[in-house]
C-alpha cells in the first residue's frame, strides 16, 4: 500500500470506463481545469476528473468538448494526430505532453486521502499515477517506480 493513501472502491461507471481502457496504451495527455485528458491509442481520450470521476470519449468529441478557443482545439486534434502516428517519440506537440513512460494499461487502482485521489494506472513495462486535488481543482499526471503498484 502506498503511504498515507487508502485503497478506494469504485463505481459502476468508472468499473465500466476503467474495462475499457484495459489494454490501451496511453500516448499523451492534456490537463483543463478540473481533468486530466489521456490520449489513447484506441482512438479514445480517457479523462479523469479531480473527484476521481471520469469519462471516455473518441478524442474528437472530446477534443470539441474542451472548453477553448478554436485555435486551442485544432492544436489538440493536430497533437492527438501526430501522437497516433509517431506514438510517445513525436515532436512539436503544442498543446499536449507525451506519455512520459511505456503504459500498455493492465489494471487501474484507485486511491483516496480525504478528497484527494490517485489513480494508479499499472502499464505492462511502467505506471503512470493520476493525482488530484478537488479542493485546489489540480491534476498531476507522471511515471510512477513499479514498486508503488502494490494495492
């Protein structure tokens, strides 16, 4: 167990969005107020919001949801492009931040610390850690050591 975290259950909706992901690897990811957007390869953008709720879209639709101008929203779809075609390796991103580890998605695990959460998302060769604060609307996406995987 992962210091001063308590192991959390989760809900119907996020069992449901969390079966999908399984399998997945995530390319890149993007944060708005309140979210953590992860680019997957699956043509799907998985967001996670700081209740630790969330939500997975194909990543037009939620590309067009994001609350941006225009010029913000053709960014994103030009990221999520270049990431699909050149994977984590791609360059000139402008709006979205490459994958920092190898994630092939083979369990999701989810954490709470008063209203704080972390969504330990266990990858084939790395993890990757979601950490939100609701009362600060923050979101913190990065590589997690493989030994922080234990539930």
């Amino acid at each position: 167990m992962i210091p001063d975290w308590t192991a959390a259950e989760t809900n119907t909706h996020q069992d449901h969005v969390i079966a999908h992901v399984i399998g997945a690897t995530v390319l890149g990811h993007f944060s708005t107020d309140q979210a953590a957007h992860l680019l997957l390869d699956i043509g799907f953008i998985w967001t996670i919001y700081v209740d630790g709720e969330m939500g997975l879209v194909p990543d037009s639709v939620a590309i067009a949801e994001v609350e941006a101008g225009e010029e913000v929203k053709a960014e994103l779809a030009a990221d999520a492009e270049l990431l699909h075609d050149e994977g984590r390796s791609a360059e000139g991103l402008a709006r979205m931040v490459p994958a920092p580890v190898e994630c092939l998605i083979t369990d999701v695990i989810l954490h709470a610390r008063g209203e704080r959460r972390r969504i330990l998302i266990n990858g084939e060769e790395a993890d990757l850690a979601v950490e939100t604060n609701p009362a600060a609307g923050e979101v913190e996406v990065r590589a997690e050591p493989p030994a922080a995987n234990d539930g």
